[in-house]
C-alpha cells in the first residue's frame, strides 16, 4: 500500500502551505499529514522512509517562510488533542509539541507557576519554541526546560534529558525532526503578582509591536549589544515596500505581509534590508525566521 492510501485519513495533497503560516505566504506541501497520535506519527514518518518522502515539521508556523513554489515533502502538522495536552504537577509541567505557548502560559500563571509569562506575547507552539529557543529579554524557554521528548527523522524516539540540551539566544540544540513534548520545571509565586508582571509585559509589546498585522515577529536576530530594529530604523527602512510587504512603521525588525503578497517579495525586502545595514552600519543580519 502507498503512503497516501495507508495514510488517506490524515493526508491530504498539494496543499497551500501560506494558511499555516503567520507571513500568509508560500505554495503548497506535497502531503499535508495529521497525525493523530504518536504512534501514527511514528508510522508516517518510517512510510516516508520506506518511499523515500521527505519530510517538514511545521509547527505554529509564527516564524516561518515558505516559498512560493511550496516544499516536495510530507509535512508534518503537530496539532491536536494527542500533542496539545498540558499537566502539571507541584512545581513540573508537561506539555505537547503542539500545545500553544499561551496556552501553557495561562494554565501555569492560574496554578501560580511563574517563569512562562516572561513568554507573553510571542505566538507558536511548544515545540516550535524549544526548536529556535523563543523568548524575549525577559528570559527564553530554554532556561525553564528539564527534558525534551523527540522523534528523529529515522522515526527514533527518546528523551533528552537538562544535561544533553543546551540553549542560547534563539538556537537550541534541539534539531532532530520533531519535537514531541516538553517538561518544564517552575517556581511558586502568587498567581495575581505573575498576572500583573505578564500584562505589564504585554502592554509594552503591544506598545512596540505590530501585533495586529501579519507577520512573522522579529525577521532578524539582534547582533551581539545591537538592536536590529534600531540599525534598520536609522538605516531609513521603515515603511520599505516590495509589493505587498512593508517594513513595519511601528517596529522596523518586522516584516508585514498584506494579502496577495508573495515570499518572493518577502525574501526581496529581507534582502534590501540585510544590503542597506550591510551599507550604512557595516553589520550583517542574521535571519531569526526560518526559511524554507
Ligand atoms: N528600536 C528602534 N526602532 C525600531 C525598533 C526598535 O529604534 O523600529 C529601538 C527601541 O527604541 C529600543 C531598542 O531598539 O531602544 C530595542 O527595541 P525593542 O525593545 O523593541 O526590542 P528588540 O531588541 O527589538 C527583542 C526581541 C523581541 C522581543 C523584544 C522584547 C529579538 C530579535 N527581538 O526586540 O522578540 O519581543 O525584545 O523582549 O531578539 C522575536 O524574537 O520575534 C521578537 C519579536
């Protein structure tokens, strides 16, 4: 039996993959899958072995760029009940892959658990986070995680324990295919002092960012003491336009997609930013975003 027949119930072909991302844009997977348990993720991912598929997570999709003629693969969505459980227990956490960060963050804040709320704001999934490290100045995931629960592309799983991960500014080394769950170890605070510390945060995020546009958060990493934002700000880029994207007036380290924009302009105007800093400050952007 093929892959699809095998897996007809959680496939689907040629599927616009700019839906699931936050930028709107990029073509179509090949196989779009869902699997729905572990299990049935093991089993797809030995069938794209077997023919010799290959093979994409795709996570929240917040910090993602598809290109425009779409990815020959499988791509994995780690979605549903089987991924987006969270449990905790005293001080520990678990949660699934696919379960939303500000999910977590609102089931740990209520069980006055403090550590994820420095997270406020930021889209996408567990795993995706643990993946690229997410975080803000006031503290990443990484430094919450004691263990990481993960499927290799060979369709391999095993846990890998505080010892064997290591996180820094937004890397992990964290890279095998897929994340499955995560265990988080925090710290006791009343409930209402987390609140109130996590809606200060997201009061001057919402201040600084343009929350309400498509996007896909900060495009580049800040270099090293330096502010991408500011370097592309004073590098005159903010209101830059390729088409149907635009350098964020509000915050010049985003990129906002209108409909019918393309990850052909996208790539375009990272471009133009990356060679006008290059030009004016001497530095080079790193992207933080990955591409596809
Ligand atoms: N700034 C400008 N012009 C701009 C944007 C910023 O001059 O267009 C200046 C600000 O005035 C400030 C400095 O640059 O003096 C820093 O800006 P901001 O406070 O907005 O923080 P950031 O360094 O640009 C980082 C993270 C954000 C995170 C915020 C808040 C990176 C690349 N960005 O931004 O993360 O939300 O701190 O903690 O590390 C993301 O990773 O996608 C992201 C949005």
């Amino acid at each position: 039996m093929s892959f699809v027949d095998e897996f007809s119930e959680i496939t689907r072909r040629d599927v616009p993959l700019g839906q699931y991302t936050w930028l709107k844009v990029g073509g179509p997977a090949r196989f779009l899958v869902e699997p729905r348990s572990v299990d049935e993720l093991e089993a797809v991912i030995q069938a794209c072995l077997r023919e010799e598929i290959s093979l994409r997570v795709l996570g929240g999709g917040s910090n993602l760029l598809v290109p425009d003629e779409g990815v020959d693969a499988a791509v994995i969505r780690i979605v549903g009940e089987a991924f987006g459980q969270v449990s905790i227990d005293g001080t520990r956490v678990r949660a699934g892959a696919g379960a939303l960060l500000s999910h977590v963050m609102s089931e740990t804040v209520a069980a006055g658990l403090a550590g994820m709320e420095a997270l406020v704001g930021i889209p996408g999934t567990v795993g995706g986070a643990i993946h690229g490290n997410s975080g803000t100045r006031h503290g990443d995931i990484g430094r919450l995680v004691k263990s990481v629960t993960v499927i290799t592309g060979k369709g391999e799983k095993f846990v890998r324990q505080e010892d064997e991960l290591s996180f820094a500014y937004r890397v992990s080394s964290v890279n095998e295919l897929a994340v499955i769950e995560a265990e988080f170890e925090l710290t006791q605070e009343d409930p209402d002092e987390i609140a109130r510390r996590m809606r200060k945060q997201w009061i001057m995020k919402k201040s600084t960012q343009p929350l309400s546009f498509q996007s896909a958060g900060c495009i580049f990493k800040n270099p090293r003491g330096l502010s991408s934002g500011a370097l592309i700000e004073q590098a005159g880029l903010k209101g830059a336009r390729v088409g149907q994207c635009e350098v964020s007036d509000r915050h010049a380290n985003f990129i906002v997609t209108q409909d019918n924009a393309t990850a052909a302009e996208v790539r375009e105007l990272i471009e133009t930013i990356r060679e006008k800093v290059k030009e004016v400050h001497g530095v080079d952007l790193e992207l933080e975003i990955e591409t596809w």
